[in-house]
C-alpha cells in the first residue's frame, strides 16, 4: 500500500457519531469544514488500517503533512491546502492531527486520564479550534471548546472499545481506571461486559458529562448563530451518548443513535436554542439602547 488513497476505509461524514458541517453551518464555511474532514478522515483511515505496518503508516502520514505544506502533491491533502490558502488559514490545527495520528500508530494503551487527555489535545480539541477559526471567533473560547471536544473524543472511545481491541489491540480506556475496578484490557475481547468494566466504562463517561459541563458556556458566546445551532445540536447529542454509555453496555448493547433518534435530538437542541435566542433578543436590544 503505497498511498493514503489506497488505505481509505469508504468512511463518510454520514457515518460519524456526531454532525460534520451540517446545513446549519453556512455554505461559505462548509467548503473547508468539509476539506478538513476529508483530510482528517483520510489520515485516520491510515492510522486505523489493520493490515499497515507501524512504519508504513508513519511514512504515510508523513507524506500527507508534506503535501499539506506544498512540499509534495497527495489527492488527499490538496483540497484542504487549497481552501486553507484561499482562506488565509494556518494548516496548524491538522498538523495537530496528524501528530495524534502517529501516536495512534505507535501508541496501544493509555496509563491514566492525563495521558488520555494529552492525546485529546491532540485528538479532539484541534477540531473544535479549527472550526471556531474558520467562523472567525475569539480564542477566548477554545477551553470550553476543548472540554467539549475532549468530552466527545472519549465518547467516541466509549462506543468502540470493544472494536478497536479486538481489531487494532488499541485501548484507550485509562488503565488506573479499569484497575480501580478490578477489571482488565482483556475483558474488551468477551461478548459482554464483566461488572467490573461496566464501572470502569460508566466511570469514563461520567468524566465525559463533567467536560461538557466545563463547556457548556461556549454555545452561549459564540457570535455566529448558525455555528451556534451546530455546537447546541452536538452537545445536546453528546449529553444523551454519555448518559446511555453510562448505563448500557456497548459490548452487547446499542448505544449508536439511529438517523430518527439522531435528527428529532439535534433538532430538539436546535428549536431550544432559537426559542433561547427570541426570548433573549429584546433584552438584548434593550441593553444596547441603554
């Protein structure tokens, strides 16, 4: 396997766990949201493939950062270099990616939440940056940013765990977690959970409603209203991931929300949010006159 092209997985925006530049989000912005998920997806199916060699994945990944700085050509890298270019972006935020990327391909287990949480700031919080970029908003709100993109990285975990031991040997959940329980990487493999992970799985994902918690003040201070309906449909979609990761067993129980359930909370999320914003447009307009 010579090129990041041959690794794709046929993996789609369709496909994620969460929203990918809905048609909430303007279609001036959209463009790059798109090209730098397609970049990103394209990187992760190379990380992900389980027939490439450690070595060759980061021979790989090496070839798409060069060709996102210009430094080679790769059909995987230069729509994003280009709406980059075009929009007077940085491509720091995928190079970010790129970096977690190549620690998935060396890195199998993760000793304790600070170790998970270097590798969101890697991982997850980039996304949530880049995407904040691209609508032109404050740097003041990437923390709550963060939290939120990290809340949806171990999510994210949650829901795979099972998968990516059996087909990469790659475990995520802390290890300091699942000995406090008295559970083991090995129970990953059974059909279903021993009690023992299911405290450990329910413990992480209430680690991921604390950090959305610490993010719940960014939906109200961003200054672009669509971007805002996005982020209010993804938090709202993550809140009711991580309470049924809490509960269920995603070993041998759905968790994945089906297209109905996924649209009528998005969309609960989102009629919240605009009836927010009548209700707070006089108050708003009353301020200003004074």
């Amino acid at each position: 396997m010579k090129t990041a092209s041959e690794a794709r997985s046929g993996k789609g925006a369709r496909d994620e766990n969460f929203p990918v530049a809905s048609l909430l989000v303007g279609r001036e912005r959209r463009e790059v949201i798109l090209a730098f998920y397609r970049f990103v997806r394209a990187a992760d199916d190379v990380a992900d493939h389980p027939e490439l060699r450690p070595d060759e994945k980061l021979m790989l990944l090496e070839g798409l950062e060069a060709a996102l700085c210009g430094r080679r050509t790769d059909p995987e890298a230069e729509p994003l270099r280009i709406a980059l270019s075009e929009r007077g972006l940085p491509p720091k935020h995928a190079i970010e990616l790129l970096q977690a990327f190549r620690q998935d391909a060396l890195k199998h287990r993760y000793a304790d939440l600070d170790e998970l949480m270097d590798y969101c700031r890697l991982s997850a919080m980039p996304v949530g940056r880049f995407v904040l970029d691209a609508h032109g908003e404050s740097r003041a709100l990437w923390p709550a940013s963060d939290a939120i993109c990290a809340a949806l990285q171990i999510i994210n975990h949650l829901q795979d765990c099972g998968q990516d031991y059996r087909r990469l040997d790659r475990v995520y959940l802390p290890l300091t977690i699942l000995e406090a329980h008295g559970a083991s990487v090995e129970m990953l493999g059974a059909a279903r959970a021993s009690p023992a992970l299911a405290g450990a799985l329910a413990d992480l994902a209430r680690h991921a409603e604390r950090l959305l918690e610490e993010g719940a003040t960014l939906v109200p201070r961003i200054a672009n209203f669509r971007l805002a309906l996005e982020i209010a449909a993804i938090e709202a979609l993550a809140r009711r991931l991580a309470g049924r990761l809490e509960r269920r067993d995603p070993l041998s129980q759905p968790v994945h929300m089906g297209k109905l359930e996924f649209a009528l909370a998005g969309g609960l999320a989102v009629a919240k949010r605009l009836a927010r914003a009548v209700v707070d447009a006089p108050r708003e307009r009353g301020r200003a006159r004074a």
